[in-house]
C-alpha cells in the first residue's frame, strides 16, 4: 500500500497534469494538505463523476467509500461534508483550476466567501504561506465551527462565521468566491487590489430542483490598475447558491442571459460599475454592476 505522503504527491501531480497547473506553490499545496482532516471520519459518501449526477436522486448519484482509508478521499472526487444535506467539498479539479487563475504566490491576501469545511481555504492558504493572509467566511453556523478548528494550526488563516457582505479588512490579490451568486458585492470589488483577481459564479437558480443548486457561469474578474474591471469567462458551473447575498430579481435575467447561448457570453469583457442604460453590447445588466462586451 503506498504511503500517505506519496498518495497526496501522486494525487497532487494527477491534478497538476489534468488541470495543467501553472501556479508553483499549488501543487505542494495539494499534496501537504491532507483533504481527511478536513471531512467528517470516514468512511465517506462520495458524488459520482457523471456529469449528470446532480440530477438524479441521492440514492443513485452517491455512493459510500469501502473503508475509512485516507488514500479513499486523495482522488478527483466530490467527497460529502453533510450528507444529510447533500452538500459537498467540490472536485479538486475544478476548484484547483480555479484556484491556480488567481495566480496565488507568497505573500498573497486571499479572500475565500465559502469556506464549509476549509478544505480549499488551507490549500490556498499554503500557497500564500505565513507571510500572507486568508479571510474565509463560511455563512453556515456548525461548518464555520468546524473549519476554524480544523484551521487552527495555520494562524495566518482567519475564518469567520458569516456571508462576508460585511466591511472587509483592506485590500486582496485574490478573492474566490466558492457560491453561486446573482452579482459581485461592492465591497469585492472595492477590496479587490489593483491586479487583483476574483473568481465569481453567476448562477441562477434551478427550477424543480430540491436544492439551493444553481447553473450558470465562472468568471474571472480582474481590477486593472484604472481601477476598472477586465472580465473572462471561464466555464459553465453547477454550484451550491450563496445565501442572504443573492438578488432574486437577476434570477430571470441572468437564465435570459445564459439562454443568449455561447457566442453572446464568450464576448465578454468587462465588468462595469458607471451607470448606463441596457444596451446591445450588455450581456448581464444589473442594479449595481454590468457584465458587457467592451
């Protein structure tokens, strides 16, 4: 049986190689952190890897770990941090890839809105080392207790219970926002650094589905030094809603908007905060901000 230290390594290079990781520290960062530590004891539920798993009923979409083994859990799997509750720590695949577009380094101030267990905090949080900062905000009460006592050992990690719609300490080079959401906060984007980057799901919500599960897109917003906002989409997601932060309202626009089809959404550009008018060239327009072609 190999050991847990070579399981991680190997599972870290497997991800590295499928994701095609670019930042240095991240691949360390997965094969240090033991993803057991932060999941209930096994053994565990896990999601099955169909793309269509989210669809069908609990009982065919999941499926219960032989053993309680750690190497179990060391495998691009979704793994249950409530199974009562369906909710689970994503695909290391998918939030790796995502993580590695924030471009972390040493020294870095992260921004995590969505922590659950703290799983990805800790990942992002060795990559920033002890000379940088994580704030993450996990909004349900147990989890936050949780993960706070899960991240204890890392001090230059803080996590606080709540949906970080609050004031925020200064300025970050990255914030990851690991919930569907109709719209970024301003006070993101105000405590987004210039260069900084934002990893921000657009989703609406999922009708006849019995769940706070949303559809939509991943885009990544970066703040120029301007201060303006360059923006990039880069994949469609199915992700868990972010609660108390949504805005019903973009619900129906944002599924007009997904519905535009590939050729609208691809185009765009920038994320805009002056006031304006809809126009043709605005492929999400809001209250407070525009996702828009130029």
């Amino acid at each position: 049986m190999m050991e847990p230290e070579l399981r991680r390594r190997f599972f870290a290079e497997e991800l590295e190689a499928v994701c095609r990781l670019r930042t240095p520290a991240l691949d360390d960062a997965f094969a240090h952190v033991k993803r057991d530590e932060f999941l209930p004891p096994g053994p565990w539920t896990v999601l099955s890897d169909s793309g269509e798993s989210y669809m069908m009923g609990a009982a065919v979409r999941t499926r219960v770990t032989p053993d309680a083994d750690p190497a179990r859990v060391h495998h691009n799997i979704a793994v249950a941090i409530d199974p009562e509750r369906q909710l689970f720590n994503g695909q290391p695949a998918t939030l790796g890839a995502w993580i590695d577009a924030l471009s972390l380094s040493p020294g870095s101030r992260v921004l995590h809105v969505g922590a659950g267990l703290g799983y990805y905090t800790a990942v992002m949080g060795e990559c920033v080392g002890p000379a940088g900062y994580v704030l993450a905000y996990e909004v349900d009460a147990a989890l936050a207790g949780e993960a706070r006592r899960r991240l204890a050992s890392r001090p230059w990690i803080e996590l606080r219970h709540g949906d970080a719609s609050g004031p925020l300490d200064g300025a970050f080079d990255a914030i990851l926002v690991n919930a569907g959401v109709t719209h970024p906060l301003a006070s993101w984007l105000d405590a987004l650094a210039p260069g900084g980057r934002m990893m921000l799901p657009i989703t609406a919500a999922m009708p006849g589905i019995k769940s706070t599960l949303g559809k939509g897109l991943v885009i990544l917003v970066t703040r120029d030094e301007d201060g303006t906002f360059a923006a990039r989409v880069i994949t469609v997601v199915a992700v868990y809603s972010a609660l108390g932060i949504r805005d019903p309202g973009m619900d129906e626009r944002i599924g007009k908007a997904l519905m535009a089809g590939p050729v609208r959404w691809m185009a765009v550009s920038r994320l805009r905060r002056d006031a304006h008018a809809p126009d043709s060239l605005c492929w999400l327009h809001g209250p407070s901000c525009c996702l828009s072609h130029v």
